[in-house]
C-alpha cells in the first residue's frame, strides 16, 4: 500500500518554496534588528537593537566576552522606526544571508515578519553586502542619536 | 524483462565509442563582473593654481649696484678714457662699466683688434677694479655676436688654472671700431687661496654622493632607453669647478653633478671634492613642486621628520621620498602612485564622512598631531618591510599606503578601534578605552600587516585562519615596536586595560584569568575558544600563535624569528590554514632559511608544541570507515525501452536482476549508505523514494513538478535538492526536524569574495561526515577579454554544522578554483571507505566526442589519476564496497548504453587491468551494500542536547529502552519523515517504545525537553 505522505516531512520543503524559508516561530512574539561593527585592531564590537516599538539600545563588548550591559537610548522617530523594519520585511530572499567579515565587519541581525532569519555580515575587502541590505544599515545608521 | 547477460555479449570497452552529445548547458544567461574595491573620497577644496614665481640663482645674488666713477688716472698707453663703474654693493665688484674710447677721432684710432684680444686687452686695463690677477689667464673668449647695430659682443667665461669658476660670465661689448666701450656680468675675484685642485672624490662617488641626496628629495628611477635618447641623457653628468658655496664666500673645489633622476626633473647638485659633502642641490627644471621634508610633533610629544610634498604652493602630508614613488603615473594631490598619504577624516563618522587632505600653505606648521603620528608610523611601516624583507609596500608592488585619522562612530563619538578595510587605514581618536590610536607605533603595524596578508596568504578572517591573520598583525606590529612585546600600550587607557596594554605576546593572559577580564586571550590550544563571537574569536584565539612567536623569538632572537614568520606567510600559508599549517609552514620556512638541522628549526618545534599546536592536531584524520558488512548489489537504470521496468538491482556481476521500479526517472538515484533507501527524480520532476530493504516499495515524498536531482545523506536524515529552473541554490530538508533551508550557491574568488557566475546546481553527493555536500554546477563567466566562458565544476557547500546540531554557515570551496580553459568537472562520488577519496567526470572540450574522462582524485594528497579515458558520456562513477572497483556509464560500439566496470588499484584512484561491460542497456550504475556501519558521529551541543538521553539496545528487535535526565518527548520517524512511535519519558525513569509491527531498517528518534533537542539513529531488525 502507497504509505501516506500528508504528514511528510518534506512537505515543509514545498512550504519553503512558497514562503521563501522557513523557521520554527520563537517563544517571544517581539522581535528585534540588530545592527553594528565590530573588529579592528581592538575586537570590539558595538551592537545596537532596535525594536518595533521604538526602543533603541547599544551595547560594546569586547571579543568572546560575556554581553556588556546595554545602555538605552533615545527612541528614534517612529515613522523611521517602521520604515526600517518595512525595509528589513522587504528584504529580497537573496538577500538574507551573507557571511563575509573583515577586519571591521558591519552586521544586520534579524528575522522577517515571515519568520525569515536574516544574517548578514561583511567587511571583507571586494565582498561589499547586498544593495538593500546596505541601504536598510544607512538607514540604521541615520536614526542613531547624533 | 532484464536477462542475465551471456558471456558472448561480453565486448572489451575501449576508448573507441560511438559519437555522442558532449554535456551542455540547458541555456546560457548573462554573465555578471565582480564589484570594485571601494576607494576613499577626497572633497577637499583644493586651492585653484597660481603662477609660481621662480627666484632660482645660479651666482651672487643681484643687489642694488653702486655707481662709481673710476677717479684712477689713466695712463698714456690706456685707450681708454673716462670709466664709469657699477659696482655689487655685497663684493664690491663691477657688474657693468662703461668706458669711452680717448679719442672719437675715427682716424686716429688705433686699426681695429681682433675683438678676442681686443676684450681680453680690455679687462687686463681694468684688472685692478676687476681683482682679477691676470685676466688674459683666467677668463676664456666663448661666444662672439655681431649686432645689426654693428656692436660685437665677446662672452668670457672666467677660470682658475684650467678649471672653470662656477656661475662667473661676462661680457665685453665692442662698438663699430671693435673699441671696448662695455662691461656686463658678474665673476669673482681671483680664487688665489685655492691651491689645491687635486679631488680627494672621483667624479663617480660625487655622483653616487648627489644620488643618495636626491633620494631624500625626489623620485629617482631608471629612464627607459627611450626617455635616455630623448633627454639625451644616460648617466649623472659631472664637472670639476672652482665654486663658490655663499656668495662670495672662500672658494672651493667641487664636483658640479647633472642629474636626471626621472623624466620631469633636472636637478644640479655641487658636491665638495675633497670632502664629499653636499654643498648645493637643486632642481633646474621650470617646476615648483616635489618631495619636501618637515618637522612636526606626534600624538606622544615627540617631534618627527616628515615627508611632505610641495604641490602648487601647498604642502601635503604625501611622502613622495621613498623609492615607490612614481610620479609620472600619480595625478597630485589626489591620486599619487606609490606615495604614503595621510588623509583627514575630520571626525566625521563613516555613514557621512569628509575626508580632507592634511595640508597647510607652509611646511612648518604641522598641528595635526594624529596625522603626524599616523604619517610618521606608516613611512616607519613602509621602511620595515622594505629594510627587513625587501617587499615593496603593502601590496609588494609599490601600492599607495593610505591613512586616515580621526575617524569617528557611526554616532558620531570617538572610535575606540583602528582598522583595515583593504583600501586604507583607519584611526579613531579614542574614547573610554583608547587614546587616539594613531600614536600607536604598533597599531600602524597591526593594521598594515592585515594588507600584507590580504596580499599573500589572504587568511579568510574567520575561525583559525582568521586567528592566524590577527596572530600575523600582531607579531609584526610588535617587531617594528621591538621595544616591547605589548600590543598597544601606547594608546591604552589602564582605566579600561588596567594591564596596561590590549594584548601580550609575551602573556597572552595578559593579566587576566579568563575572556571576561579584558585583554585575556588563550595562550595554550586546551585554552581555545570555540564559540562563534568575534567571527570564531579571531581577536582571542590569535594568542596561541602569538605565543608560539614570543617562544620562538625569545629562543632563537627577533631577526630570525620574524624571517621565519614572514616567508611561512608569505610562502606557505594560504586562505584557509589553521593553526597547524603555520606550524608545518613554520619548520619548513625555518629549515629554508637556516638549514633543517639549525636551533631556529628546533625551537619553532618547541614552541608550537609549547602552546599545543602539534603535528596532526587539526588535520581531518586519514582514516578508512569500516567496510559496510551487509551484501552488496548494484543499482542500475534499464535504457532499453521496450522494457517496462527502470531501475534494476542485480548482484555484483550483473546478473540475477530483479526489478524496483518501472518509473521513469530523470536522476541518478541516491542512495543512504545502509542501502535501504534510494531517492530519485522521476520524468514529472517529483521526489520519490524507493525503499529496498527489506521490502521494496515506492512512494512519491514531494509532489511539486519542480524538481531535477536530489540526493539523501549518509545517514539518511538529510535532503538535498535542486530544481529544474535556473537557480542558484540548493534546498536541504532535515528529516530529523522537518526543518528545510534554502543555500545560495556563488564561486569563491581567490580574494576571498562571493563571486557570481553560478547558474544552476546538477548533481549531489553528501559526505560521511553530513555536514558537506558535494554538487556540481554550471558557470558562465566573463574572461579577461570579457568574452562569456562557461564551464561545469565541483563544490563543497557546508550544509550542515553537526558540532552545533544546526545548519552549516553555507560556505563554499571548489574542488578547483581556477579550471583550465576547456575542461569542465562534474558527478562526484565518494569512495566507500576513505572519506577523502573521490572520483568525478572531467570533460575536455577540446578532445572532441570523446572529451569525457573518469577521474580519480586522493583529496588530501592531491593525487589523481585518469580511471577511463575517451568516454563519449559523463560517466557518472560509482565505487564498489571495498573501492576496488568503479562503475560507470559508457557506449558500446554498437551505440547502446551500457554499465562497465574498471578495477583499480590499492591507491582507489588508478585502473588496473581492462575495463569490461557489466551490464548492457544501462547507465547509472550504483554499487550499494544493505548493512549497518558508523560513517559520522553527529556531536550534540552539551548545551542543547536533551540531558542523559540513552537509547538501547540498538539494533534493537521488538522495543527500545529510552531513558533522559529531563522530562522529554521521545517520536520515532521513519526515513520518509513520518512518525511512527512516541513516548514521554520521565526524569531517571525508564520507557520503552515497541517496535513490534515496524519494518526491518533505519529509524530516527528524536526527543525534546524544552528547548533542548537530540537525535539518535535506530535500527530495527
């Protein structure tokens, strides 16, 4: 007898193929993007976290060490808020992951609102990082406190 | 029906097969070019041009003149008469004088002189004003003019026993009756205190000295045999003078050096002969602009020379000194070639930086004290490399080394960090941990040796080789520091380092006892850092080799430590080395250098072993899995149409066949290494599954018409496919999870880059370990002559990172980085038993319809052999189960496909004896055995693993016992992904699931508690 496929795992491989990817949903509904440098001649590493609601925070750690605490600071305009996050949403799909460090290497850290994980991180000479993904970080950039 | 094939059919497979179809692309896309490197902006305001004013003088300098009458008498035999005097107010000496004749009466004057002797008779009446002892001896007759106005002009140029007097010219100006009536130029007294004019210097070491001042002023370059004939120049030009160093000042006997150190330039240059000494350089060329040199004050107080270069009026920190420097290609100030050239960065932050020139309308005034620290360090830098290994910049060819200073955040606060971007160097200014990092000397080091190394090893900056490139910046920034085995502590805050410095080569502990205390980094390889921060913790576990350094230079000294260090860089490392390799590349870099019996050779040894990087540590063991103890058989696909059935097992000589399936496929089907399931595409692209053992049944697993290969891994918990389309990536589907990823394919450059060209992915074979996939893919790329070439290849994509029990980070390395034009590779296969051991199909488009050959490759020693040659079709190779033997696809004479068969030797990649026909209206020939053996060991993370989870027996007959230190859920999934048995288990409680019912065959079971997962693979029996 044809054994049943409807439970298949592989049905989730033609899921993938609609959504774009797919990841297990996470405990917390919040998410956040991720963003910042690191590296150079210190290893240090400034990461700063942005949420939806619009809180923004900054945190400097040093290479392998235990996360330092991170310091608020001031929220952002919302309207850029969900611009950025729109920009993240609408990140192509070959744009999601890059793996290219340099000495400093800049990164985006995130997750769609489809669930799609997006990890990128580039710096190596040559290796620059998708068109969208580089514009979405100067956005990033532009609504840190000045 | 498939027969057993009799031995008449038998027919000796040789390279003379029908003509087929060579491999082709399905389409051909647009080829794309790689992205440049990025450049830094200047948008100074750069003052437009004016016109220089030139106040060069080759002689006394032109003061206000005095007149004077001459009040002498003049003697009855002068034929002169009243003399009017102009005279230098510094020397006192005439510039011009007037003198009538005695008498305008034409007929008594006396008959016309030569006009020669008629000026020399006349400086000889006025050698008393001229202080001139004789001048008919020291002033020589050179050019003689005649006017229209009928005036001759006699040129005298003045000597002293034979040797001209530098910059002494007059002129006597004779009327109609060539009567002397004037006197103009300047000259000197008579040198009578210069006696000896003997040169201590030969002409050529005053060349060599007027060289080596150059150098510090100039551009100096060898002139092509094109620009010699055009200059009419070959070699400095040298003259012995009487020279006058002050004007007016005691004379001197010199060499006057003419030299034409690059095309734009002339430069004089007067060097004392009997001292050497450099009296007087100057460039005689009509240009205002060049190399200068000047003092400024650095971060640390200290005044600093400098290189600057004059340009227009303004001077830059631009060193245009050193030997790099080619002006000729350089557009100043912007774009010099071969310069060093600090830049200014404002303190502007790099989403929105202004980049400026450090510039200044005087070359006195230098206040920026970052960039003077910074412009200092990199000449220091420049001249390191040069002096101590003979490389040419950063690059080794003369590139331009760029600074920049006073970089900021991205908001807006002081970097606390320098860094290398490939296209310069960047400093902050500090903040809470650093002080301006540019007065660092060791900092500039660091940061340059990341050029140096992007250049020759180019050290990937991730994990060990990333360790390695940090370990590189770190040892020889301490070698131009060598006052110290510190890495920073110049720029520092103790505040935040209280150490005193951000690292130690000498310790690397640093003060601390463990990565939470800054500055702390391993030193010993039972130390190392394993996480995924700091890409792999490139900045913590670059202390172990550092160690390795300070060990090895303490024993053996810094010059000889550091020439080991520079050629196993250089000469031996490449992009992906670990920490062994620099090792091996350490001993033997020693053993070049110093012979292999030397002390240098010894304590590299001891070092590596003193902080744990042993021979052997991380290479991947050459190991041989066990051979799979179950029978083995061969799967092959039936071309013959009139025949219903497709895929056919038989028994290793081609008989007894027994038939699978009758559904069409268009892939070769994979098969998981216990031989119980294969995967396969069938001719409406669906995924389908046929299990072998121990009953045979099939079922389609993914029904979109999407798909065009796919293949299941060793251990049958993962899929790889790709599809029918042209895209660039791979899906892989975790059976254990029911997770799936979608994996973009590119090509690797040799820079280190995600280059494109990658159209689509073909074939796919996982390795033993599950983490690797093996793929073949079309290419189309672009040639130097951007004409579009397009080729297959073979690449590993790491789909899978079993030490983590997550997804691989997706990178990508090409069996082949660079195929020779017309070869194309494609079908790899592993061998059964040595993991490192492949075969593949090579084409050689230039070998016309025979072009496919296949291709044995020993992976670790690089060994290869041709199995078969002259094959009108990708063989797709299969090897036997104990590899002695290989399958594969060929053309009989008659033109019918048929499976053949090749032993082969004990090295697995060369033949041994004829290749023969197997199995006659086949292809795609797999050898596969039904039996259990451990080809990897999935390592869980401690951290993620479901605690104290046991499974047994296994192979297990009628139940399994599960047992966890967690309250979990335990499912057993069949490799088709479907579950089958659960259970909930109970912390130190005991369950069992029943497997009564179940087939005989692989199972996967998976427990969770929380968010802890674990799997194990079952057999049943």
């Amino acid at each position: 007898m044809r054994p049943s496929h409807s439970n298949h795992a592989l049905l989730s491989l033609a899921v993938a193929l609609l959504l774009g990817c797919q990841r297990p949903p996470t405990a917390s509904s919040a998410r956040s993007l991720r963003f910042g440098s690191g590296g150079g001649f210190a290893g240090l590493q400034t990461t700063y976290e942005l949420y939806p609601d619009g809180r923004l925070t900054r945190r400097t750690s040093t290479p392998a060490a235990a996360d330092a605490p991170a310091t608020p600071l001031p929220p952002p305009p919302a309207a850029q808020v969900r611009a950025c996050f729109r920009q993240l949403d609408a990140l192509p799909t070959d744009s999601l992951q890059l793996d290219q460090p340099g000495n400093l290497t800049y990164f985006l850290d995130g997750q769609t609102r489809r669930g799609c994980p997006v990890h990128l991180a580039w710096g190596a000479p040559g290796a620059p990082a998708p068109h969208a993904a580089r514009a979405l970080y100067r956005n990033l950039q532009a609504l840190l406190p000045r | 029906m498939k027969t057993t094939l009799a031995l008449a059919g038998l027919l000796a497979v040789s390279g003379a097969f029908g003509a087929a179809q060579a491999q082709t692309a399905r389409f051909k896309p647009t080829a794309r070019s790689l992205a440049p490197a990025a450049r830094p902006r200047i948008n100074a305001t750069i003052d437009g041009a004016r016109a220089a004013e030139l106040q060069r003088s080759t002689g006394p300098h032109l003061d206000a003149a005095r007149l004077s009458t001459l009040a002498r008498p003049v003697t009855a035999s002068s034929g002169l008469g009243a003399v009017q005097l102009w005279r230098d107010a510094a020397s006192g000496l005439p510039v011009f004088i007037s003198a009538t004749p005695k008498t305008t009466d034409a007929a008594s004057r006396p008959a016309p002189a030569d006009p020669a002797a008629a000026s020399l008779a006349f400086l000889g009446e006025l050698r008393a004003e001229l202080q001139v002892q004789q001048p008919a001896q020291e002033f020589r007759v050179g050019d003689i003019s005649r006017d229209a106005l009928g005036q001759t002009h006699v040129r005298l140029t003045q000597h002293w026993r034979g040797l001209p007097v530098y910059g002494a010219e007059v002129v006597v100006h004779l009327d109609g009756h060539n009567q002397p009536t004037r006197f103009s130029g300047r000259h000197f007294r008579t040198p009578s205190g210069l006696t000896n004019l003997t040169p201590a210097l030969a002409a050529p070491a005053a060349a060599a000295q007027a060289e080596t001042a150059l150098r510090r002023q100039t551009h100096v370059a060898a002139l092509s045999a094109d620009v010699q004939r055009l200059l009419e120049y070959s070699a400095p030009q040298s003259e012995l003078v009487v020279y006058h160093p002050e004007p007016y000042a005691a004379p001197v006997l010199a060499w006057h050096v003419t030299t034409r150190p690059n095309v734009l330039e002339r430069w004089e240059t007067f060097v004392d002969a009997q001292t050497g000494a450099v009296l007087r350089q100057y460039e005689s060329s009509c240009a205002a602009n060049g190399p200068r040199t000047a003092s400024g004050t650095d971060l640390n107080g200290t005044a600093r020379t400098l290189n600057t270069y004059e340009w227009n009026n303004r001077f830059y920190l631009i060193d245009g000194a050193q030997p790099m420097f080619n002006l000729g290609r350089s557009t100043m100030p912007d774009e010099p070639v071969g310069a060093l050239l600090t830049l200014d960065a404002n303190n502007t932050r790099p989403s929105a930086p202004t980049i400026t020139h450090v510039s200044g309308a005087n070359n006195t005034s230098w206040t920026n004290r970052s960039a003077v620290s910074a412009h200092f360090n990199a000449a220091t830098a420049y001249n390191y490399y040069r002096s101590v290994f003979n490389r040419n910049s950063l690059d080794g060819a003369g590139g331009t080394m760029i600074s920049m200073v006073r970089l900021a955040e991205d908001d807006g606060s002081g970097m606390d960090n320098a860094f290398w971007n490939g296209r310069f160097i960047a400093y902050g200014e500090g903040n809470t941990g650093f002080t301006p990092l540019a007065g660092g000397l060791d900092v500039a080091g660091h940061e340059m040796t990341h050029g140096v190394v992007e250049k020759t090893a180019n050290l990937v900056y991730q994990g060990q080789s990333g360790a390695l490139n940090e370990s590189m910046a770190d040892v020889f920034g301490a070698m131009m520091d060598r006052a110290d085995w510190l890495i920073g502590e110049d720029v520092v805050r103790t505040s935040a380092f209280p150490s005193g410095a951000l690292r130690s080569l000498q310790d690397p502990h640093n003060g601390g006892t463990s990565l939470s205390n800054r500055g702390y980094q391993p030193r010993t390889m039972s130390e190392l850092y394993t996480g995924t921060q700091d890409n792999g913790g490139v900045h913590v576990n670059s202390g172990i080799p550092n160690w390795a350094f300070y060990k090895t230079a303490t024993a053996i000294g810094r010059d000889h430590a550091e020439q080991i260090w520079y050629r196993a860089l250089t000469t031996y490392l490449t992009r992906s080395s670990q920490f062994l390799d620099l090792r091996l590349a350490a001993i033997q870099a020693a053993t070049d250098l110093y012979g292999g019996s030397s002390a240098d050779v010894t304590a590299v040894r001891a070092a590596f072993d003193a902080v744990g990087i042993l021979g052997g540590t991380t290479q991947p063991p050459t190991h041989t899995l066990p051979t799979n103890p179950g029978q083995d058989y061969i799967l092959s696909y039936d071309t013959n149409t009139a025949d219903p059935g497709t895929l056919y097992r038989s028994n290793t000589a081609g008989a007894n066949f027994l038939r699978l399936s009758t559904t069409a496929a268009i892939s070769k089907p994979s098969l998981n290494d216990a031989g119980t399931v294969a995967v396969f595409v069938d001719a409406q692209h669906r995924l389908r599954a046929l299990q072998l053992s121990p009953t045979v049944s099939e079922s389609i697993i993914q029904n979109q018409p999407v798909w065009h290969n796919v293949a299941i891994s060793k251990d049958g918990t993962k899929l790889a496919a790709v599809t029918m389309a042209q895209d660039t990536s791979i899906y892989v589907v975790n059976l254990a999870s029911g997770q799936a990823v979608r994996y973009m394919l590119y090509n690797p450059t040799s820079a280190g880059t995600r280059g494109t060209g990658v159209m689509f992915a073909d074939a796919l074979e996982w390795d033993y370990s599950g983490e690797y996939l093996l793929y073949d893919s079309y290419n189309v790329i672009s040639n130097a002559q951007g004409q579009d070439i397009d080729f297959w290849d073979i690449g590993f994509l790491r789909a899978w990172n079993a030490a983590g029990n997550t997804w691989g980070d997706g990178q990508i390395q090409k069996l082949v980085q660079n195929l020779p034009a017309g070869l194309s590779i494609g079908n790899p296969v592993l061998a059964k038993n040595s993991p490192h051991i492949m075969a593949f199909d090579l084409l050689d488009a230039n070998a016309g319809t025979n072009g496919f050959s296949v291709m044995g490759l020993n992976v670790e020693t690089g060994a290869a052999g041709t199995i078969f040659q002259g094959l009108s079709t990708p063989g797709t190779p299969s090897y036997s189960k104990l590899d002695d033997k290989m399958l594969f696809t060929a053309f009989n004479t008659a033109g019918d496909t048929v499976v053949a068969v090749t032993n082969l030797q004990a090295d697995k990649i060369t033949p041994s004896g004829t290749a023969t026909v197997l199995i006659s209206e086949g292809k795609w020939g797999v050898w596969y055995s039904q039996g259990q053996r451990v080809v990897t060991a999935a390592k869980e993370s401690a951290a993620t693993a479901v605690p104290g989870l046991s499974a047994y027996p296994n192979p297990a007959r009628e139940e399994l016992t599960l047992q966890a230190d967690a309250a979990a859920e335990a499912t057993l999934y069949d490799l088709l992904g479907r579950p089958v048995r659960t259970a909930r288990l109970q912390p130190g409680r005991r369950s069992t699931l029943e497997l009564n019912g179940l087939s005989a065959g692989t199972y996967v079971l998976r427990a969770t508690a929380g968010a802890a997962t674990s799997t194990r693979m079952i057999v049943k029996q």
